[in-house]
C-alpha cells in the first residue's frame, strides 16, 4: 500500500498531545501489520507509559501522509543511564523490559517507511547517545537496515531468546502427542478429587478478582522458592488493574481458569493481536503441582485455538520452561541490538561482557560435570 502524498514524520513527545483520529490510525496500523503486536498497541504503550514513564523521555515516531494517516510506528523512549563517568542518553523500545516482542508495525506494503524512520534517527542523533533494542525478531526488516547503516557503528548484535512456538498449519501433526497422552491421564486423575471446570475467556468484571488471585498463587509459588514475586514492590498490580480496563472492548486480553470444586487453581493471561496469541502471564495452586493445573489449562487452550478461525501462531514468549518446548513445533530467534556512534567504548565493553559471559558458563557447566563424575566414583 503506497501513499500517493509524500511520508513525513510526526514525532509525539507527549501522549496527550494525540488526537483520538490518530489513535484510531495507530491501531489499525498495528492491526494491519505482520510486526504488529499487543506491545505496540496504543493501549499497551499509554498504560505503560503511565506508570513506568516517570523519568524518561517520550521519542514516539509515526511515519504518516498528507492525510495524516499512519504508515509506520517507533514507539520509543530516552532513558538515562550513568556509564562509568557520564550519563548516557539510551534510545529503547516504550515497554522495556515488559515486551516479549520489539519491532516497528507498518501498514503492509508500504514502501520506504523503515528507510524515512532511519533517516530521522540519523538527523536527530543529537538527541541520544546510545541506541538498545532488544527482543527484536532477527528476521525484522528494520534490524537488517539498521545493520546496513555505517552510521550504526561500532553496534553489538547478539541472540536475547527464542521463543518456542506452535504454529497452526503443523498443529494436526502427531507433535506432543506424549504430553498430550500425559495430561489426560492427569485430568482424569485430577477429576477424582471433585469437579473440574474450564473458562477461557472471562468477562470484564471477572478479570480483576482474577488478577487478584493470579497475584495471590503466584505469591505462594514464590515464597516457597528463592524468588520474590515482582508484584510485590512495584506498581505492576496497578498497572495491569489498568491495562485490563483499556483492553475492556477490544478482546485483545483474555483470562482463563482451571478450577477445583470452584476453586480456582490456575489462571492463564494471553493476548490476541495481528497473527499472534501471546502466552504472558501463567501459574498456578502448587498443592496441586502433581496434576500439572497450568499446563492442562493451556492444553485446553491450545486445543480450543485450533478449532476457530484465530491467529496463525501461538507464542511461549520469552523462557525456557522445558513445558513450552514440549508443546512447541517451531521457535522464533530475537536479537539484541547496541549501536553507539558517539561511545565506542560503550559497545567495545558489552562485547567483552558477552565474551565473559559465555566462558563462565562453560565453566558452570564443566564444574556440574565434574560433581556428577564425583558423585558416580562415590557410589562405585
């Protein structure tokens, strides 16, 4: 799709400042949009903004005709950060590090878009001193121009995580077929402790008591572990209470329970956008651990996505939790990407981490090895 006027950009920097027309727009491009997900919807980017913005500064770019109809969008932000001796001006993606995905939607077949958002990055460098984008897919047509840019240099580009995905057209295959074998046998166990029932998507006034008792179960999971629950000193519970009211008519977020007797024993938050339902928010009751509760509910949820007409692809998102690369019949690269043209030394020292990084995990591992080999000359 070309516009017949010319593109130009329009550079938000604040949020209030958008007209509800534009609004409107900014939507449908990310509906339109095969890089389009919930984590660039407006929805998703105010409410952020909103409450994690404080300190930062807004650097929302939309690529737009004389019509002021929008082709593109970077919704970007500058963070400070001190490094060493100075304090750096970072451009990043709004929503680091809440996205699962980073990447600029555009309305499909639309020509030059990435090019007219590169062009403005260039121009107005004096205004950051770093660029970090991360969990941007490998394949993005806007990270393959970056890297073609020499005014991005010296940059840094690593793997950030692989998403295990299930796509639809492979999903008749006889894949999963043991965990699947495994969970029946679990929900027929499960059924004998009292009755078992499945929602999968809640009503508005049902979502917030459920936020409430995901936080809840998720809690209890955590302090009976070594990690802390990131709801429990942040606004993260505010900020979703919220995000579940801008989504209230739109069907982009969905809630889902397993419940026990009436009791619900495990809650799956998923979004649907574009071509894609996103797995985000998952867990459950662990005195109920033995029946695997959480991965019963995403069964069912998996099996019941492949008997309508939704998206193409449903996404694990970030982790390697050994459940979703069971389920998983593909997985999706993301990269990171640091360009630092005023700062070498910056990008020169994320490359010597990364090197780091990687020898002391080798090392973890040969120490494992070598405790494992102890432990067999123990017991001969």
């Amino acid at each position: 799709m070309c516009s017949a006027s010319p593109l130009h950009i329009v550079h938000i920097r604040q949020l209030s400042s958008v007209p509800e027309r534009l609004r409107r727009s900014w939507d449908h491009c990310v509906d339109k949009s095969e890089a389009g997900t919930v984590f660039q919807s407006y929805a998703w980017v105010s409410t952020w903004w909103e409450y994690y913005g404080y300190g930062k500064t807004l650097f929302i770019l939309t690529v737009v005709d004389g019509a002021d109809e929008i082709y593109a969008i970077f919704p970007g932000m500058i963070i400070q950060k001190r490094w060493l001796w100075k304090k750096l001006r970072i451009l990043t993606f709004i929503g680091t590090p809440f996205n699962d995905l980073n990447d600029i939607p555009c309305v499909p077949q639309s020509i030059g878009v990435h090019e007219v958002i590169c062009d403005y990055l260039k121009a107005h460098y004096e205004e950051w001193d770093v660029v970090w984008f991360t969990e941007v897919p490998s394949e993005s047509s806007f990270l393959r121009l970056l890297c073609s840019q020499s005014f991005f240099s010296p940059r840094f580009i690593q793997p950030s995580s692989s998403h295990p995905l299930v796509r639809r057209r492979t999903l008749l295959s006889d894949n999963g077929q043991s965990i699947k074998e495994d969970l029946r046998r679990k929900l027929k166990k499960l059924k004998k402790r009292g009755d078992v029932a499945i929602t999968l998507n809640h009503s508005l006034p049902d979502c917030h008591p459920l936020l409430e008792r995901f936080i809840a179960l998720q809690k209890k999971r955590c302090a009976q572990t070594s990690f802390s629950s990131p709801f429990a000193h942040s606004p993260l519970k505010e900020f979703w209470h919220a995000l579940i009211e801008r989504f209230q008519d739109s069907g982009v977020l969905r809630f889902a329970t397993l419940r026990l007797n009436g009791e619900v024993i495990a809650v799956n938050c998923h979004f649907i956008a574009s071509a894609r339902m996103s797995l985000y928010l998952t867990t459950f009751d662990s005195a109920y651990h033995a029946y695997s509760p959480a991965m019963l509910l995403l069964d069912e949820i998996i099996r019941s996505w492949q008997a309508t007409a939704m998206p193409e692809v449903y996404d694990f998102g970030r982790g390697e939790e050994e459940y979703k690369h069971r389920f998983a019949d593909a997985s999706a690269l993301y990269s990171e990407f640091i360009a630092a043209p005023h700062f070498p030394a910056y990008v020169a020292a994320h490359v010597a981490w990364f090197h780091i990084k990687r020898r002391l995990k080798k090392i973890k591992v040969l120490v494992a090895y070598v405790r494992q080999l102890k432990k067999i000359w123990q017991q001969i």
